[in-house]
C-alpha cells in the first residue's frame, strides 16, 4: 500500500452531496482538496459493471484531465427484494434531472411489486468504492458497506440521494434524518465508521494518509 505525500486530491465527482461528505472526511487531513466540478473536468460515462470498475475509471480520467492525483467514490443502493437494483444503476434511477424523490418512489413501487411489505423483506445496503489513483498509474481501492432497511415514506430533509428511504441497521432514524457527523459515524483514530463511505474512508485514512 502506498502513502499518500502530496498536497493536492481532486475529489473526482460532480455529484455535490458526495463532494461534501468527501470534503468533510479529508477535512483534518493537511490535503487541499480540488473538486473536478470547480477544474472544469469532463464526467467520463460509467462504463463499468461494477462499483470498482467505475470508481477507478472515475479515478484515473480526472488523473488523466487534470495530472493530479484524484480520489473517486462509485456507490449506490442496493435492495435484497430487487435482485441488488439499483446498485451501480442508482443514480440513473433519478433521471436526467437527478429527482431523487421520483428515484425512491421508483424504489417503493418496485418493493411493492415484489410483495416486500414487511422489514424482514425490505433489507439492503448502501455500498461505496473509494479508488485513490495517482499520476504514475498506481491505483489503490477501499470498499464499504452499511446494511440496512427501506423505509416507506422518506424521512429526514438532510443527506443526498436516498438517504431519507434508508434506516441503517441499529438505528432507529434514517440518513436523512441524521446529521452529517452522526452519517459518518467516524473521526481520524475512531474505531468504527457508520455510512458505507465513511467505513471505505477509514481503510483509505488508515492505509494510506498522514495526519
Ligand atoms: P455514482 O455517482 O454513479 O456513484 O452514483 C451514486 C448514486 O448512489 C448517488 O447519486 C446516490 O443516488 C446514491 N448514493 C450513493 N451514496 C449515497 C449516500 O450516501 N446517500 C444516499 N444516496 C447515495
């Protein structure tokens, strides 16, 4: 595993909710942090099959646009009931104008199709893929996951994406009903990380970053 000594990260996403959370998880980390909206990088299409496959082609095009080192994060939801859907998939659920609330309403129908009424049917998990790429090809790769259940109707008005649909497992609010802090679940040196991004966070912090 390689540490990371430069100063510069391009976190590679124009997905803004992710961009923060990002930010917020570097933010006692002495790295500046780029975001590849405010370089003007190109979105490369995701090609990939799986969540690695993205993040690191994310990875190495935002190295590739801007010679800097890039962190990229794939992630998405994926629901027992739907065969693992939305999955890689979860942002183009939401349509061309990323209507997350039409996005969740799409996961409810198809919930309701399955016959999955109850908690026990209504399981799945938030997955993400961190992948740390670095001007000389080298990549590095985190996974996370947080197991959880689909709530119906939405809760919360905090997070991005299907935060308000999804209640992490021992807990009784949703993502979108926590803060940011309490989302994460994590600071530098903490023992256990709650959301998928902050657990695939805490393996990249503890693998390849200095305080
Ligand atoms: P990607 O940019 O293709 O990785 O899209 C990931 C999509 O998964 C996002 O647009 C969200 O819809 C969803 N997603 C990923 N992480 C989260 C999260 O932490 N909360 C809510 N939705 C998420």
């Amino acid at each position: 595993m390689r540490t990371f000594t430069e100063t510069e990260l391009v976190v590679a996403s124009h997905n803004a909710g992710k961009v923060r959370e990002i930010r917020e998880l570097l933010a006692s980390f002495p790295i500046d942090v780029l975001a590849a909206s405010d370089l003007g990088l190109p979105e490369p299409e995701e090609t990939g099959t799986t969540f690695t496959e993205n993040a690191v082609l994310k990875a190495k095009a935002a190295v590739a646009a801007s010679g800097k080192p890039a962190l990229a994060d794939d992630s998405g939801l994926a629901v027992d009931a739907l065969g693992g859907d939305p999955g890689i998939y979860s942002a183009r659920w939401a349509g061309p104008d990323k209507d997350f609330a039409q996005a969740m309403r799409n996961v409810e129908e198809k919930l309701q199709e399955a016959g999955a009424t109850g908690p026990e049917a209504r399981t799945g998990r938030f997955v993400a893929v961190l992948a740390l790429a670095w001007p000389d090809g080298h990549v590095e790769v985190f996974p996370g996951e947080i197991e959880g259940t689909l709530v119906w109707p939405p809760r919360g008005e905090k997070g991005f994406g299907y935060d308000p649909i999804f209640r992490p497992e021992g807990h009784e609010r949703t993502f979108g009903e926590m803060t940011a802090d309490e989302k994460h679940g994590w600071r530098p040196g903490a023992a256990s990380a709650l959301s998928h991004r902050a657990r695939a966070f805490k393996s990249l912090a503890e693998t390849c970053l200095r305080r």
